[in-house]
C-alpha cells in the first residue's frame, strides 16, 4: 500500500511537471544528453525526479498528450527508483504496458494515463536497466484499442540520476 500512495505521489509530480496542477514549482538540477533532472519542495521535504520524452512514438492516433518517462527520489517516505509513464491517452482497462531495455522486458500495470511496476524491486531493476541500457521501447494500448509504441534514448541516464541521488542525498 505505502508503494501505491508513493506512486499517487508521483502522479501529482508528474501533472505538476505537465503544468496542469499547482504546486512547488521545480527547479532544474540540469540537462543531460535524452534526461533531465529536477527538484521541488513538498510539504516541507525534497522530491527529485528526472524525466525523458520519447525520441520517436507511432500509432495509428489523430492527438495524444504529453509522454514522459519519469524516475522519483522521496527520502522524507523512504521512498526511491520510482519509476512512472505518462502516456498521454487513457490506457485500456486492466491493459498491461511493456518497457523494454535492449533485451530486458518490463511489465507495468496501468491505471487512467499513468503505468508503474509492481514493487520497489522491480523499479530498482528498470532504474538499473536504464542506467545501464542504449534505448527504450514502450508499448501499450489505449482505451479506444490504439497500439502505441514510444521509443526513448537512455543517453544521460546515469548522469540525471547521480543528480537526483545527490540532490535528495540517496
């Protein structure tokens, strides 16, 4: 449950990274190759975050918001390697999402336009993936039966998050 509410926690990150709700505003740690990293203020505690958009994204769609692949940091929850996919429609009920790294896959559970892993493993495991790959593939379908591929360059992967570690001092 405590990975659920971090997750929620993520998801009003990301709509304050995607300007639709009020919040500390972030400051950008720094810009490095495909990744960015960030910080903000919430409740009195550091949240950082770095997030990429898709290098390329297909799909047989007329329009289609934001996409953003996003990695949290929340030390004040115990919270960290949280990773998150904004994927700019609404995900098919009960769909599942894949991520994969080179030759590694990822399932992710969906819910609304957000998909997470299961547990705090698996997030480890895909942040490591990231750290460590050449490129990302996202796959999933949307609640109008619309297959989506999103295609992400890991370039700057490690660098943004050494800047998130050591900006929320992880």
């Amino acid at each position: 449950m405590k990975h659920l509410l971090s997750r929620a926690a993520v998801f009003l990150t990301v709509l304050t990274v995607c300007g639709h709700a009020q919040a500390a505003e972030p400051r950008l740690i720094g810009n490095y190759s495909d990744w960015s990293a960030y910080v903000f203020m919430e409740g009195g505690n550091k949240v950082c975050y770095m997030a990429s958009k898709p290098k390329d994204s297909k799909g047989d769609y007329t329009r289609r918001g934001d996409v953003f692949a996003l990695i949290t940091h929340r030390p004040a929850e115990g919270s960290k390697n949280v990773f998150s996919y904004i994927t700019g429609y609404e995900y098919k009920p009960g769909s599942d999402v894949t991520v994969k790294i080179d030759s590694t896959n990822f399932t992710l559970f969906t819910q609304d336009e957000t998909a997470w892993t299961p547990d705090a493993d698996s997030d480890t495991r895909l942040t490591n993936a990231i750290r460590k790959g050449s490129k990302m593939t996202v796959t999933g379908t949307s609640s109008r039966g619309t297959l989506t591929t999103d295609s992400f360059g890991l370039g700057g992967s490690s660098a943004a998050h050494e800047a998130i570690s050591k900006e929320c001092g992880i």
